[in-house]
C-alpha cells in the first residue's frame, strides 16, 4: 500500500556527485526519518522520491510499480514543505480544495474531505482566512491538511518543524506521531535535527555526502553506531572519544577488540568514581535536572559528563571518572564499529 | 488623522519654525507648478474664442450677457457693455456695432436713442460662464465621439494583449531554465536600445503587406509586445518563491493552471504598473496611429486632434476642450489602479 523501493539512484550535477548509489527499502505504515547534517542531499532525495526532480540514473519503485519516468502529481504522493508553501491569494479552504479540483473530483467528495482533515486538525474556524493571517503554528497544520486531503500513499515531509519556535516544535513533534498512528501512511521526514528522529522514527536513515551510512531504529543506533560519523551525530551532547592510551585508565586492563584504535563513551555513562580517568573541570552548566561537565583530559582532549542530578563543581577541580566497560564503544582505524567478540563478552560476564 | 489636520500639520506647534515656511512655501511652489498649467488649461477650455484671444487673460472663464433688443424692427441679441458716459453717468447699454474705436450703443429699454463712445470708455458686463458648447460642438460635429471611441478601442484591447502575452514571457523567462533563456532575455531588452525611428519604415511594410493597414488592429498588434513589460514581470515573478510553484505541481496542476491560477494572481502589483504605462502609451500614441490610419472614421483622439489643428486654422477653443476631454479616462485609470498597486495583496503563505 505505501511501500517504496529506491534502487541504485544516483544524482550528480555537472560534476558534482550530490547522491550516491543510494539503496532503500520503506516499508507499508513506516516513519521513516533521514537525518544528517547540512549538504548531505537527504533534500535532494526527498525530492528525487517526490518527482520533482530526476534521478541521473537509478530507479524509484512505490508499490511495486516502477514510478522513476512518472510525474509528480501521478505518483500519488503528498508534500509538505519547509517554507510550507501555501497558495497566499487563496483562502485556507481554496487551499485544500486546489489539488483535488485539479483531479476532477466531484464537489461534495471534496467538501467531505476537507471537512475531515479541518476537524481533525482543528483548523474549522480557519477556512475562510488567508494563509497572511495566520500564526506559524495554524500554517503548518494547513500544509499538512493540504497533504492529507489527497489521501497519498505516501506523505513527504522536508523539515516541517525548523521555522517554528521551540516549544511549538515539541508540541507538533507530538501531534505528527499522534497523526501518524491514526493515518497509518507511510511518511519520510527530513530533518537535521537527530532529536527529533530520535523521538518520532520507526527507522533512521543516517546520510552523509550523499550516501547513507546507516539504517535502524532509534534504539540500534544509540546502542550500535556502526562508524564514528554516526557515533558522534546521534546523542546530545556527543560521544566522546579517547585514544587506546588515554582509554587505558578506564580500560583498566581489561582488553578491548582486536584493532582497536578509538574508544567512544557517551557523557551520560561516565560517572565520578575512585580510579578512572583524570581530568579537571573546566565549564559546569547546571540545566537544573541534569548537570553537563565540560572538562578537559589533557590540553587537547576534552570529556563531556552528564550527570542526572544537580552538583557542585568547582573550575579546575580535579575530579576521576570512570564507566562500565559494555557502555564503551570500539571503533577501529577506518572509523568503523568493532563488536566485542563472543568469547570476550562471556568473559565480561563472568 | 483627517485631512484638515494633515494639511496644516506644522512642526513648530505654537510659532511658525522657519522649516515650516520653507516647507509650506516649497509644497505650494510645487504645487503651483504642477497644477498650474492643467488648471489653466482646465479653465481655458471653457473659453469662447473671443475670450481666449482677450489680452490681457483672464484665470476665470466669462461669458458675456447679452439682451434682445427690438431696433428697426428687428429683433437681435445685443452684448452689454457697462459705459461711462462724457456726462460721467454709467450706464448699461447694449452695443449696436463697432467701428474701429467708436463704439455704437443702445439703451435696450429706449432703443432708438444712440449713443456714441469711445471703447475705452466701455466695459462688457459679463459673469461666470461656462462656453460647455466647446465640448458639445467636437462631439456632434466634427466626428469626435468616434476618435474617442477609436481610442477607447484601441487602449484597451492593445492593453489587455500586452498583458497576456507579457505576462507569459516574463513566466517563462523567470521560471523555466532552459538553454538560451539569458540569450532570449538579453535579445529581449536589448530593442529597448533602437529607436522607433529606425523600425518605422520596415514595419509599415510589414502591417502593409499583412493587409492590416487602414485598420485598428494594425495600430494595436505591433505595439503590443513590449521589453519594459517583459521585463518589468520577469523581476516581480523571480521574487515568487519557486516553491509555490512545485506545491501546485504536486497538487496536479499543468503548468498553464500554474501560470494562470498561481503566479499570475500574485503578480498583481506588477501587472497594475503595466496596466497603467500601457494605458499612458496607447492614449497618447500619435506617431504610430498617424502613419498607419488613413480614413478618417479611424483617427484615435491624438491623430483627430491634431488634423483638427490643421485643417480649420487652430481653433484653439475646440483643441483645448477635446485635449482636456483625452486627459480624463488616463486620470481615472491612474487613480483607480494606484490604489490597486498600494494596498497590494495580503499576507504571504510562504515565510
């Protein structure tokens, strides 16, 4: 029903590669988020599964039907813009109204579905107004009601909450889940936010420079980053990473995977101990719930520690930390993720 | 604030401040210059001829009172004169004839006793008037409800044309990339740069050899494709966002509903400016009506006009009152689209 297969696509222009040999398989109903940092054409590839642009080569596939020589509007697929896009001399109802008199759809059949959408986003008493009148928040609900009115197989959403102020953005980070659990469709989100693809994916797509480098659910790609580049873009505040000599201190003779040239923690793992790393406090931001440490390991290495609870720390105070050995990460020279060995995790059990 | 208020506002508020007279004395110098001659023409207009070729002018226009007089028998329309009598008596008399300086005058009330005097001693006794029959004679007459017809004609459809087809130039030289577009536009604007002059010639050969000579079309359809236009459209449409335009193709529209439904309503400002430049141009187009149209019937308001000049030997009352007659639809064009062009359209649906 909302399937949607990218087989092989690359895009360049002139010279530029901007998407490279990108393979993906969405399933029916799925949340789907592509996440990365700016550049990294997660953009582009909305657009390349949307239709408005083309692929250099490659092919798009929704619902087994091989869509890449399609147009647009015949892929029965919905867009909802970051600049959301509305017509602004039309009023919100003309708004909804446009793409599905475009399709000939009799006039009550188009009454019915924007009286829908309009009460299931409570935007009734808006219909008549111009999109000039209304607040951010109550515009965005409108492009998304412009979407749902098409009744896609697919929604494609291009960083729908980066022009709201922050608090508006948990709210509707809420409200799109919430949408997304009583539509059940299919939709891809675009955003560089990880907090948000964290909170709101069935599955991430992490891209860099055009290509994606890991695909999983929240949970696997906190738990297993499977390269640095990931290890470090996912998790707020980041990972922090030693060296093999630096790490030995919490190491503390225990032997990491053979070919081992990185050791990640995570600031949330670390925690005041006896023995440990020594580092000496430098920056102390108390948020009230959690304490963030900025502290520095030696004059080139910085560790961030997050503690859940208020402390008081003095700058420069020395301080030692340590961390269980399951919560580090292995990475070797080229960056990527190295898993424990069986025998060396039964070891650790024991 | 009312308008009362706005007209005397002043920045000194219980003393004048030497800005205010130097603002006041500026605006109404300004004033005077700009209004001045359209006033002067304005009350000119409505001159008899006689009153026109009065030295020195009056600003207001006078029409002199006349009375019926029965003298020997014959009932005529005599102007009244104001006359100082050598007894230093004044009295209103009406005026027989004039030779050279010695004017012949009558008591209307005892018709035959005459009096002779020197002009100089006579002032015509006249009030306010209007002579309105310098509008209504060009208009039952001399033809000139067709040249204003004509005009009417050819504005507003060489207008409507210039819209249309500027308009959808200016779409796709803003909102389609394809190869040559900045060769296309630099073609474009580059025939601002020859001067009508050079162009007539061929151009006649060309509407003569269409066949569309002698006829309104060929005064409407060479004009209407113009760079200004074209160019004035392709700047506003660049500032569309490009997102607007793939919102509507995602809603299934064609790219004619999208040029027609989206871009052309939010070029509305822009389309009013031409709108007005066009209707300016066309009104007062002379050269171009002139060389093409030969029948009279045909004659827009310009080329009647000055036909009109050459023919009856400047009777200027009548130029006067059909020139003030061809200012009108301009003015009220231009006050009813300026409004148009500042209230804009409201709000943006795109931030």
């Amino acid at each position: 029903m909302g399937t949607i297969r990218l087989q092989n696509l690359h895009k360049s222009f002139d010279d530029v590669t901007i998407l490279k040999d990108i393979n993906l398989d969405i399933k029916d109903g799925e949340f789907v988020v592509f996440v990365g940092p700016s550049g990294c054409g997660k953009s582009t590839l909305l657009r390349q599964i949307s239709g408005l642009d083309k692929p250099s080569s490659g092919n798009i596939v929704i619902d087994e039907k091989d869509v890449t020589e399609i147009s647009a509007a015949e892929r029965g697929l919905a867009m909802v813009f970051q600049s959301y896009a509305l017509y602004p001399h039309m009023s919100v109802r003309q708004n909804l109204a446009f793409g599905l008199e475009n399709k000939k759809m009799p006039k009550a059949e188009i009454d019915r579905r924007i009286a829908d959408v309009a009460q299931m986003l409570e935007i009734e008493p808006l219909l008549k107004r111009r999109p000039g009148q209304l607040s951010g928040g109550q515009r965005q609900r409108v492009a998304i009601g412009r979407a749902i009115v098409r009744e896609p197989t697919a929604f494609l959403l291009d960083e729908p909450l980066s022009n709201l102020d922050a608090e508006l953005r948990v709210s509707m980070r809420a409200e799109l889940v919430a949408l997304h659990d009583r539509l059940k469709s299919t939709m891809i989100y675009v955003t560089h936010d990880q907090v948000e693809a964290m909170t709101m994916a069935d599955r991430i797509v992490v891209m860099r420079d055009g290509e994606i480098i890991q695909v999983a659910t929240p949970m696997e790609l906190f738990d297993q980053p499977v390269n640095l580049f990931v290890a470090k873009f996912i998790g707020a505040p980041n990972m922090n990473f030693l060296n093999l000599a630096q790490a030995a201190a919490i190491l503390a003779g225990q032997q990491p995977p053979v070919g081992t040239v990185t050791v990640g923690i995570r600031p949330q793992h670390l925690a005041i101990a006896d023995s440990g790393l020594q580092v000496t406090a430098k920056i102390v931001e108390s948020l009230g719930t959690e304490t963030v440490l900025h502290s520095e390991l030696d004059s080139s290495t910085k560790v961030l520690v997050t503690f859940p609870c208020h402390l008081q720390i003095q700058k420069g105070e020395q301080l030692t930390l340590n961390a269980n050995i399951s919560d580090m990460h292995f990475f070797n020279a080229e960056g990527l993720r190295l898993e424990p060995s069986i025998a060396y995790l039964k070891e650790q059990a024991s | 604030m009312n308008i009362a208020s706005f007209l005397t506002a002043r920045r000194g508020k219980s003393r004048w401040d030497w800005t205010d007279y130097f603002t006041f004395s500026w605006l109404g110098f300004g004033l005077i210059i700009m209004f001045g001659p359209a006033v002067w023409l304005t009350l000119s207009s409505f001159k008899s001829p006689a009153q026109l070729s009065e030295f020195p002018p009056t600003v207001l226009p006078y029409v002199a009172q006349t009375v019926e007089v029965e003298v020997r028998g014959q009932k005529k329309q005599l102007p009244l004169y104001e006359v100082k009598l050598d007894t230093g008596e004044i009295k209103v008399l009406a005026e027989l004839r004039r030779i050279g300086i010695i004017s012949k005058l009558v008591d209307p009330a005892d018709p035959e006793t005459t009096y002779k005097v020197n002009i100089k001693q006579r002032t015509p006794v006249r009030e306010i008037g209007l002579a309105t029959e310098n509008y209504t004679k060009p208009l039952k007459d001399f033809n000139f409800g067709q040249f204003l017809y004509n005009s009417v004609f050819v504005t507003v459809f060489a207008t409507l044309i210039t819209l249309v087809t500027n308009s959808m130039a200016a779409f796709a030289l803003s909102k389609y990339q394809f190869r040559g577009r900045n060769g296309v536009l630099l073609v474009v604007i580059g025939t601002l740069m020859i001067p009508i002059s050079v162009i007539i010639v061929p151009l006649y050969s060309v509407i003569s050899s269409v066949g569309l000579l002698n006829s309104l079309w060929g005064v409407i359809l060479p004009t209407v494709a113009t760079p200004t236009g074209v160019f004035l459209l392709r700047q506003y449409m660049l500032t569309i966002p490009d997102e607007l335009l793939e919102a509507a193709r995602m809603d299934d529209a064609s790219e004619w509903q999208i040029y027609w439904r989206i871009v052309l309503p939010l070029t509305a400002p822009a389309l009013a400016v031409l709108a007005i430049f066009s209707v300016v141009w066309r009104w007062n187009d002379f050269l171009w009506p002139l060389i093409v149209l030969g029948r009279k019937e045909l004659f827009t308001l310009q080329v009647g006009l000055n036909t009109f000049a050459g023919e009856l030997n400047v009777q200027w009352h009548f130029i006067l009152a059909m020139t003030v007659a061809s200012m009108i639809p301009v003015v009220i064009v231009f006050v009813f689209l300026q409004r148009y062009i500042t209230t804009g359209i409201a709000g943006s649906g795109v931030k």
